[in-house]
C-alpha cells in the first residue's frame, strides 16, 4: 500500500524499459476546458494522481458528473451550476485558478477562491487578472474569493509575462467571445498547445498568427468529443535522470522525444549516450557523468520542473555544476535536504552552485513535487538506507514513481 513515507537502499543501477504517463499539467488545464462543453467529453491515459482527484472534486462541486477508471475519464458538464467555489477546495492545488476563465466565459460571473499548490515561491495572480480585466472582465478580490464578472470578452492583449496559468485561463476565457480576441506573448509550452489542440478539436477557432500569438474566433458551441492526453515530459525526465544517476541503462516508451530534447541535450552533455525513435527514449551511462550549468526559463529552455532532479544528478558528476533558477522565487529547497544527506551545495540567491559529493543516507522529507521526486532519486545513490517522508507531495503528480523505480531494479519500501 501506498504510505508517505519510504526507505530507499542505495546503490542499484536502473535497468529495464517502461511506459511513461499521461503528462499532469496537460490534464489540469483540459478539466478546467472541459467545463465550457455542454456535450460528454472522454479523455485517455489520464494520470491518476491527487491533483487530477483534487480538480475533479472541486468540479462535483459545481456539478461536473464523471468516471475514472484505468486513467480513461469520462466527463459530463452539461449541467453545471455556478456554485462559489470557497478556499477550503482551491488551497488544496495551484491549478484551481483555471477555473476562472472558463467559468467566467459559461456564466458571466464567477467566485473561485485563492489557490493553494506546492511552495516553490511568491504565485501571484497579477498577470491572469490584467488579461481579464483588459478582455473586459471586471476582477475584484473579497474574503478570499477572486470574484470575475463580465459578458463581452474581447480585444488585443500583450502577455507582460509567458505565463502557462494565465494563457491557458485567457484562452478559455475567450472560447465563445463574440467577436475575436487576439493574444500576443503567451506561453507556448507543449502543455498549453496540447490544450489548444484539445479545444480546436472540439470545434473552437484558434490559429497562431505569429510564433507566440494566438487569434480566437469566438463561437456559439464546443461539439463532444474524445482526446489522448500525451505524455507526461517531466515524468519522463525524471525517471532518465534516475537511470542516469545509478549508471543504469533504461528505456522510456509512450513519449515524444522532440518534447523533450532540451533534457536530452542537458543529460548528454553530462556524458550519457542516447538513442530515440519516434516514440521510446533510451538512456545508458557512458563511463562519466560531467558537470553542467543550467539555466531555468520559459519553453523551449530548460523546464524548472527539472531542476530538482538534476541537481542530484550534479552531486554525482566529476566536476563542479551550476543551477540559475528565473521562474520561481524560492525553488531550491530541497536542496537544504540534499546537505542533509553530504551533498556540497552553496546557495547565493537564485543561483546554487553543486560540487561532487558522496551522498550518504539519513533522513529527509519532501516539500514539493518536484522536489519529493528528487530526494528519491537521491536516496537511489546515497550510501546507505534514505528515508523520504512528506511523500503525499510526490503523488500530486506521479501515478507510479516508486513502483516503476522498482520495476527497474531500485531497493524502496514504503514504510
Ligand atoms: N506569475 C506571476 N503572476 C501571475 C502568474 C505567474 O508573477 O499571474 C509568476 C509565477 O509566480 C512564477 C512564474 O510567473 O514565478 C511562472 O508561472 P506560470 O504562470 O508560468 O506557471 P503556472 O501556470 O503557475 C505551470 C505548471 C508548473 C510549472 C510552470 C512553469 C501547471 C498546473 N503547473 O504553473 O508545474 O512549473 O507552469 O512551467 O501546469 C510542476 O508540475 O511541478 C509545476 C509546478
């Protein structure tokens, strides 16, 4: 049975080849796009994992019927009611904020309270509610609840920042405009264009008029429809970053190697050799693992949802690695856990600094998702017997982390 809390023996090489799952932070925004159909809509290789629950729950509440069983989701909304939606559901996940703009957009009006999420920095909503309010939504914040209201939505909008949040709650917000809304200097991850895609084939109208611009013709109706979500890019950089760290040799199939390929570049350059076809990854250790510098930053750079992974991965390496994280404010602090455990880390500001250590075995706990996953894999190659409590953040995004590590060889038990 699943507990928070395991014990990793280090020293086992990951072998083996298995599938990767469908991708978290494509499934989040499409729920909350679900909610502008009226017609049954059915979504595959849906990763179960809390935050997927957590969404769903919050949709009961607004009237959202549906079925989850063997990661194939089967939603109805066609009878939603435009129920507040009070702190005491949103603290739980960071993505109950994507509930703005589709609500806004079925309703006219909507009450969604803060969002919660992983502490990995300042989360303001500065940028989601300048959009709405310049598409002429009128926001205003009272006892905790984002109040939105507003029945035209409309114009030509210039992201300050390529937020993935705020695109995503813009472009549902503007589905059925009544004329058209043009958005420039959005977000382009493969997460948010995967959510287009899912709207387009729905029967929404969005083109991209310039690499990073958006038009949206609004209309009246989305039509039923079924969609595939892709898989998961982080999941499968976290799992290579494991291999590579026990120099193992494994195989990652179900994935989209282009999606991934800033990771790859980054893992070969630290000296593993990989090979790809159209859909599996593999990864074998070739004799060294090098030091690198990386640079967070919005797609196609580095993701920040692996730095975490790799600063472990830094530990092992031969010569001295630089981590420089723009996105978050305060992500680094599993890093505090990785000394815990000897790794050579000095921290000065956004930028830590990750020198070759022999990781050896204690107890350290997660904070984050990101970061759970990583004190995992830390405790893959520290010496010794790791315990990893604060585990219920690891299953916010992972369906099956410790039972693939498993599968491929590694020493856990949950405890
Ligand atoms: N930001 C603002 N104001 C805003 C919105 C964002 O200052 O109104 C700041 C954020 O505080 C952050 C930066 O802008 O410092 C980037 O935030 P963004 O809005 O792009 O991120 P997000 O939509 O909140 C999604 C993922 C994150 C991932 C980021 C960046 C989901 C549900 N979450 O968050 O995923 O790190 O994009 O790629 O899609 C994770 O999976 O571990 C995770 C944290």
């Amino acid at each position: 049975m699943k507990t928070n809390s395991v014990i990793v023996n280090g020293g086992k090489k990951l072998k083996g080849t298995v599938s990767v799952q469908g991708s978290k932070n494509t499934t989040l925004p499409i729920l909350a796009s679900s909610l502008l159909f009226k017609n049954k809509i059915i979504l595959r290789n849906v990763p179960d994992i809390t935050d997927v629950r957590a969404m769903l729950d919050i949709m009961s509440h607004l009237g959202t019927k549906y079925s989850f069983e063997n990661n194939v989701l089967k939603l109805d909304n066609s009878e939603l009611t435009n129920n507040v939606i009070s702190d005491e559901f949103t603290n739980k996940i960071r993505a109950s904020s994507l509930l703005l703009g589709p609500l806004l957009s079925r309703f006219g009006r909507c009450g969604v309270g803060m969002p919660g999420g992983c502490s990995i920095g300042s989360r303001p909503l500065n940028f989601h509610f300048d959009g709405f309010e310049h598409l002429g939504a009128n926001i205003f914040v009272k006892e905790g609840i984002v109040n939105a209201e507003g029945n035209s939505i409309n114009g030509d909008y210039t992201l300050e920042f390529p937020s993935v949040g705020a695109t995503q709650n813009l472009v549902n917000a503007s589905i059925y405009n009544k004329e058209s809304v043009i958005l420039r200097n959005i977000a382009i991850e493969p997460e948010v264009i995967s959510m287009l895609e899912f709207l387009n084939l729905g029967g929404a109208d969005i083109e991209f008029i310039e690499r990073n611009t958006i038009k949206i013709n609004g209309i009246k109706e989305l039509k039923p429809v079924e969609y595939q979500i892709p898989p998961d890019r982080i999941e499968a950089g976290t799992l290579l970053v494991a291999a590579f760290v026990t120099k193992g040799e494994v195989t990652l199939k179900g994935i989209k190697p282009e999606e991934i390929s800033v990771i790859i570049q980054k893992l070969e350059d630290m000296g593993a050799k990989i090979t790809n076809t159209e859909d599996k990854v593999t990864l074998k250790y070739n004799g060294e693992i090098l030091g690198t510098n990386i640079r967070t930053g919005v797609h196609p750079a580095f993701p920040t949802d692996m730095q975490a992974q790799f600063s472990v991965l830094m530990t092992q390496a031969s010569t001295n690695s630089r981590i420089t994280e723009t996105i978050f404010s305060n992500r680094f602090r599993h890093l505090d856990e990785l000394m815990k455990l000897n790794a050579n880390v000095e921290v000065e500001k956004n930028i830590a600094f990750i020198q070759p250590s022999k990781l050896s075995a204690c107890r350290v706990q997660g904070y984050d998702l990101r970061g759970s996953a990583s004190m995992v894999i830390a405790g893959l190659v520290a010496k010794g017997s790791t315990r990893v409590n604060e585990l219920q953040y690891l299953y916010r995004g992972y369906e099956s982390f410790i039972e693939k590590l498993r599968f491929l060889g590694a020493e856990i038990v949950y405890v």
